[in-house]
C-alpha cells in the first residue's frame, strides 16, 4: 500500500503519521512539498532564499532517513508569506503547479492521499490553503487523462487514488479515524512518536528540535472523500485502508500466464515463511525464505529485454501496470533483505572529495561479505550525475568473512567522469518568477542526491540481488571521528566574490578592496589569468593579473583595490579566470552543516553595487547585536558606517558610551538567553544618551523587561506582505525622516518579499508611530516603525523587513536605516 501526504513547506508534514505509516505498518510512505521553505528565515545561519531552499530540503532529507518516507517537491520556489489562497496563485500558476502534483500523484501512485491542510482560511498561511486545495483537486483529476492528458504529467498515465483524508491538528473534533503513533517497536527500541520527534528536530533551521514523547499517543484524520466499498460512515472505519483491497490477490486480474498467476498465488505463504525464520542473532536463516521470495516476484513479472517489468497487457499504451509498478518495489525491499541478511556490505571510496569536470575517476568499490554464505558478484553500476554506467563481468565469488575489490568500473572508460558540475538540480536554471524551471518526472529527490553512486549485482543461492553505496571521500576527524562525504563535480577553477550586493554611497569617492577567491580541484599546480571587469567610473591598479594555482585543497585570494565614483544605480562588476584558454566566471558556495549532506550553490562571479544617494552622519560608530538570518551589518559598513559586532553575553563588561547607536538584529532576543539577561544594560545605555535600535521579534517582544514600554502583538500577527503596498508617512517632519537623509514614499519602491512583520497591534502612547501601511483591503497598521524617548536617549522598534532589504541593496531602505541610527526622539526623563 501506498500513502501520499501533502503540505505546503518544509515542516509541515506530519512526521508521526509519517512513521507510523513507514516504519510502524511498513506502508510505502510519501511527503510532497509544494516548495522548500524559500521564503522563510535561518536560526542557525546567514542563507536566505534559495539558498535557504538548500539547506531544508537537505534537512527534509534528513527527516526522511528517519522516518523511512520518501520525499518529492513540485517547482512552487516559496516567495513569503501569503494571506489567502488567492494572493498565493497570483505568484504560482494553479495550473502549472496542479499538473506537478499530478505528475508526483500519477507517478506513486498512492491509494490514499492525505492533506495536512484543509484547503480553507482555517489554515492561515495562504500556501498552506493552496497546498489543500490543490491536493483535492489532484484526487478528484489523477485519473482523468481526458482532462489531464499523459503529456501534461511526464508520461504517467491515469491513477485512481481510493481515499482522501485531511490533517486534523487544528480540528480534532473533526478526526474520523484515530490511531496511536506511540506504539513501542521492540527491534527498534523506540517508539514511532520517538522517531518522529527525530525526524522532526531535523528541521533545524526552523527551531524545531522537539523532546521524544514516551507512551501513548494518539494522531488523527478526517476523511473527506472515498471511491472504495468502505463503510458510508466515515467514523465507522478502522483503518486507513478499509475498503481496499491490499492483498496480493487484488493484482490477480492484471498478469497473464499460468506460471505467473500461480507464483502471485505463493506469494502469502512465502512472506509468512520469511517472518517465521526471522532470527535477529542469526539473519542468515532467513535467506532461503527471502531468496524464494525474489523468485517468485521475479516469475510475476519476468522483464522482458530492454523493456519495463509487466508491460500492460491490456490497454494502448506499453506502460507499468499496476503489478509491476508494485512487483518492482517490492523486490527492491527484498533486495534489500536479502543484503543485510546476508551480511554484504559495499563501500566506494575516493581519496579526493571534489573532481574537475570531465576528469576519469578510477573507482574500485569494494565488497565485504561478512554473513556466513558465499555471494556471486555478477556485475556493478555506477551513476554520476545524469549518466549511468553499466558493467558485467567474469562471476567473482566471494566467501563469508571476505572481502573482494572490484576493478570492473576502472576500465578506462573515458566516459566515467563528472559530464556537469554537481550542483541542486531545481537552481540549474534561472527561476521564472515564483516557480523553478525544471521539469517535475515524479522522481523522490533522494534519487537525485545520490549523485554518485555505485550498484553491484549479486547472487546467492541462484537468486540475484543488488547491493550498493554512495561514492564518497572517508577520513577521520580527531574530533568527531569518521566524516563521509559525497564526492562531487565542480569547475576546472571556480571564481568567487565575497558579496553579490554591495552599497556605495553615489557621487562620492569610492575605494575599497575587492578580493577574488579562486579554487582548482586539481592535485597539480595551474597558471591562471584573473581579470576584473569594471563599470564606468571605477578603475583598479592592474586589472588582470597571472596567477598560480596550488594544488586541491587551498583556496588563492586575488585582491583587486578599486577606486572612482558612480552614478546613482547599479554597477556591474565581474570577475573572470582563464585557464587554457577557457573563461570561468562562476564559483560556489558550500552550504554544510552537519545534520544534512554538503551542497554547492553556484552563482555568478558578479558584484551588483547599488550606488545610493545617501547622506552619512560623520563618525557615526555602530555596535550591532547579530539577529537570525541577519546579513544587515557588512551593508551598513559599506556605506560608510564603523561597526562592532557585541556580544549579548559580554554587554555588562563592555563600555557602550562611544557608540553612536545600537542596533539588536532580528528575533534576537528568541535566539540568544544573553541578550534577555543583560537587556538592561542597554535600556540604560539608552537612557543615558544612546540611541538604541531594535529590529522585529516575535511574541517573546511582549515580555517585561525586553522593551523600555509595553506593546501587544496579536495572534495571527499583523504583517504586510505585499511588498509594493502602500506607505502612508503619518507626519513628514518626523525627525527621524528628516535627517540626515529626507524619506519621502519614493524610499519604499522596489522593496522584496516583505513589508513588515509581527507589528505591534497596540503599543503604550510612549512610542509616536511613523509610518501607516497595510496589505489590500486590511485596516491599517501604525506598528511599522515605532520611536520613543528613553530617559536622555533614544528607542526605535522597527518591524520593517530590514534584513531582507539591506542585503539586497534596496536604496530607500539603506537611506531610512541610516535614519533610524541617527534618530532623536523628545527628552522626556523616564
């Protein structure tokens, strides 16, 4: 049986259903995300967009290897938030994103869809509504090819999908079927709520490590719509199958032949005989049960040559039935049975991580035979990104408590090397707005991540089985000790500026270092040309320089030091290495932590300046308090501002009064228990004189002690998320839109993602509100931007979506924030 979950975001699937379906009843268990979780924000480092795309789908990844579920996305790139489900179609095309949930549907081919969401204004998020409604209508349309075509899904033909069921975490009085996730598993020694609680705590970008809860524990779902003979009664039902079918015999009318019918009729007995020979101390007695097992699938569906297993034996078209689309995952089980029972294990190991394009890998994987039977080696596949590379050769066997290294995938072929670099396949092309330009096949995306790997057929007692690895470099850490990781393909040298955007302040003069980092996978030295390609208006000393490359293994910064000055707008400058004659202009960036996979994302060696006509206060001196996801700081030095970075944990030892202002980034407070315990020392710091800038938090923002005055954020919280929505200035002579520079509604054009978020919706008649804006059709909000005197000093709550717009060089957002730290507010003591 097969069970599709459906959500909008990384996090949103319910992981306990997830592995009580997988782990707990052995359901082949899915979990399509609209998106990645672009658009939201980073607690454990600086990526935002994409790049943040990156890390969670590693981390849903990560998720699943827990909890034994597969994972698919469809093109929907996560934009922000939305409030309806119609502001979200207006980024995404219902149509287009409709078909990539049909493509995954058609291609599982779930008996039962479940959507965590219901589709309605119940679900807040806008994407979280559209993700319900489009999972209905994926049920109601995956079998109707007259509406959905074959060629609008990749091929996959019509699926029937028997059941529909909704999410109930909001609404439990709506659940018509219960079940209890915290069943203990003996073999695993946890429960599947424990589990789940893992593969929840994966999500660590989001914060969501989460105790393991012992004992029982129930979930739930509402169903919403059935095609099965279950009972009319929803509530009456006691599985999530009822009415379906999920013996071996329900694919009986789908096979030909007498001898296929007959090893489908076998197949019970066999299973039963497989988990009567279990023995956890002695797997081996288990294989003939499960070598009979493989026979027998493979006499169901014999494959023919070159062709798919079960062709349709009725029907026009030449595709997998139902049978063999089963058949084939079930020998997959098997096959993998049958390698842990047998004790085979197969490693590949490289001595280098990183591999230039187009350089011949030499790969010997070795297996080791540590059960008590002799194994066959028959012949091994390798992969490499998109290729596939298939090898037989002379029958090795192997004896228990051997090993044997095979040379069969080190025979000079030319084509066994990286083709392209390795990189995540969705960012291989630009984006077309919200949506990436890629096309959906149906394919779970931990297929994609194993760029290199290594397959080896085997053979025991007859019966053939496959057993495989990642191609990966193995070392030890003295720390951590043994480290894996993937080996992949990069660029014959890979071109890297340290910024995408940068300010500078327009009209003025202009001198900074810009430092170019070159890196070479080769173990052998290289001579390379680097040159800087420069907008007019700025100059270099030397705008091409000849480099040599040591071997793998060290980066080479190039510094260029770049004068002039530039108009107000955007300047384009880039660099460029030449090797043999070839022009590289793009690097990567490693984004690595160590709960999920390493991955490269690449980006043009390009720097956008934004030229800014900006006034800057003289000696304005800045400490800043880092904030999650928060690159804001390098923006502001930039344009001509000292900065510090403090320590929230070190604020009591540190002498504040030679700062100008202090910034405290976003939900910093949330983030950093130093901060909420040393608070105090900047109120006074305040209070003294000093200028003190705070950027949105969440709820914690409402707890005494954190702001000088009291305010309150209401649930859901207000936010504007159109971010061309209109700004209405409450009073323009407000002193901190007068100097030093004059901010007029010109200052919020071209703004991205976000207005502002978590905006008080009361606050104490100490702070004078600046700013009035909100999304269409919504009452207006004046918690934007918030100024208050303190004692001598200055406090400015701001739940504008600086951190977003300052590293993106957004000129009226640089030119308010200057603003911000030079704001004066009326000296009444407090």
């Amino acid at each position: 049986m097969r069970v599709l979950m459906i959500g909008a975001h990384p996090d949103d699937e319910d992981t306990q259903v997830v592995t009580w379906l997988s782990r707990g009843l052995h359901v082949e268990t899915a979990y399509l995300s609209l998106t990645r979780g672009d658009g939201g924000q980073n607690i454990i480092g600086n990526e935002l967009g994409e790049a943040l795309g990156v890390v969670r789908t590693g981390e849903l990844l990560a998720a699943r290897r827990v909890d034994g579920g597969r994972q698919y996305f469809t093109r929907a790139y996560d934009y922000g938030f939305s409030k309806n489900a119609e502001e979200a179609f207006t980024q995404w095309p219902h149509d287009s994103l409709l078909r990539d949930v049909l493509t995954v549907v058609r291609a599982f081919r779930p008996h039962v869809i479940i959507s965590v969401f219901t589709g309605t204004p119940r679900d807040g998020h806008g994407q979280h509504q559209a993700s319900g409604i489009l999972a209905r209508e994926a049920y109601d349309l995956a079998g109707d090819t007259a509406r959905v075509p074959r060629s609008a899904t990749a091929g996959h033909g019509a699926w029937t999908v028997s059941k529909f069921y909704r999410g109930t975490f909001f609404q439990r009085d709506n659940a018509t079927l219960t079940f209890n996730v915290g069943a203990y598993d003996p073999l695993m020694g946890r429960s599947y709520a424990e589990l789940a609680a893992i593969s929840r705590s994966q999500h660590r970008s989001q914060a969501f490590g989460t105790l393991q809860p012992l004992g029982v524990r129930f979930d739930a779902v509402q169903r919403e719509a059935s095609r099965a003979p279950a009972p009319p009664d929803a509530k009456s039902e006691r599985s999530l199958f009822d009415g379906i079918d999920t013996t071996w015999a329900r694919l009986r009318g789908d096979i030909a032949g007498a001898d296929a019918r007959s090893a489908l009729d076998s197949l019970p007995a066999a299973f039963l005989a497989a988990r009567s020979t279990f023995n956890p101390f002695e797997p081996d007695r288990s294989i003939p049960a499960l070598t009979r097992i493989k026979a027998l699938l493979n006499r169901v569906c014999p494959t023919p040559q070159g062709g798919p297993p079960c062709p349709r034996v009725r029907g026009t078209y030449s595709e997998i039935t139902e049978t063999g689309f089963t058949v084939a995952l079930a020998q997959a089980r098997v096959s993998e049975a049958i390698a842990l029972a047998a004790g085979v294990v197969v490693e590949a190991w490289m001595p280098r991580e990183l591999w230039r394009v187009g350089e011949p890998l030499h790969v010997r994987p070795v297996l080791f035979n540590r059960g008590k039977r002799p194994v066959t080696v028959t012949g091994a596949d390798m992969r490499l990104e998109n290729s596939l590379m298939r090898k037989s050769g002379d029958a090795i066997i192997v004896l228990p408590d051997s090993s044997v290294t095979l040379d069969i995938l080190d025979r000079g072929d030319s084509t066994q090397a990286f083709q392209e670099i390795s990189a995540p396949y969705w960012l291989a092309r630009p984006r077309r707005g919200a949506m990436f330009d890629f096309p959906v096949q149906g394919i779970d995306d931990a297929t994609y991540a194993n760029n290199a790997y290594v397959a080896v057929q085997l053979a025991i007692d007859g019966v053939d089985f496959a057993a495989g690895a990642p191609i990966v470099r193995r070392f030890a850490d003295q720390i951590i000790g043994e480290v894996r990781r993937p080996i992949a393909g990069v660029p014959a040298v890979s071109v890297r500026l340290e910024q995408e955007v940068e300010y500078a302040p327009a009209r003025s003069p202009i001198e900074r270092e810009l430092r170019v980092h070159l890196w070479q996978p080769d173990t052998t030295a290289r001579d390379v040309q680097v040159t800087l390609r420069l907008p007019a208006g700025l100059v270099t000393d030397s705008s091409s320089r000849s480099v040599k490359l040591p071997p793998a293994g060290s980066a080479t910064t190039v510094p260029f030091r770049v004068r002039g000055t530039l108009p107000v707008g955007r300047h384009v400058i880039e660099a460029v290495a030449t090797l043999d004659g070839k022009d590289y202009s793009q690097g990567y960036a490693t984004i690595d932590y160590e709960h999920i996979a390493p991955r490269r994302v690449y980006r043009p060696s390009r720097l956008t300046i934004e030229a800014v006509d900006v006034a800057v206060n003289a000696n304005l001196r800045v400490g800043y308090i880092q904030g999650v996801g928060d690159n804001s700081a390098p923006a502001l030095e930039q344009l001509g501002v000292t900065v510090t970075r403090l320590n929230p944990a070190t604020l009591g030892q540190v002498d504040l009064t030679g700062y100008s202002a202090i910034v405290v980034g976003p939900r910093a407070y949330e983030t950093q228990p130093a901060l909420v315990a040393n608070n105090a020392r900047l109120l006074e710091y305040a209070r003294n004189g000093g200028t003190l800038v705070v950027q949105y938090g969440q709820y914690e923002m409402q707890q005494p002690g954190i702001m000088p005055y009291p305010i309150t954020i209401n649930r859901p919280h207000d936010r504007v998320t159109n971010e061309s929505a209109p700004v209405t200035i409450i009073d323009a002579n407000a002193a901190v839109l007068r100097a030093p520079n004059r901010i007029t509604n010109r200052d919020f054009e071209g703004w991205i993602q976000d207005r502002s978020l978590y905006m008080p919706r009361t606050f104490d008649p100490a702070y004078v509100p600046v700013l009035e804006m909100s999304d269409p059709g919504e009452a207006a909000s004046r918690g934007a931007l918030l100024v208050a005197p303190l004692g001598r000093g200055t406090y400015v709550y701001t739940t504008l979506a600086f951190f977003r717009q300052l590293p993106n060089g957004v000129p009226g957002a640089a030119r308010l924030f200057l603003n911000l730290l030079a704001a004066k507010a009326g000296r009444t003591a407090q």
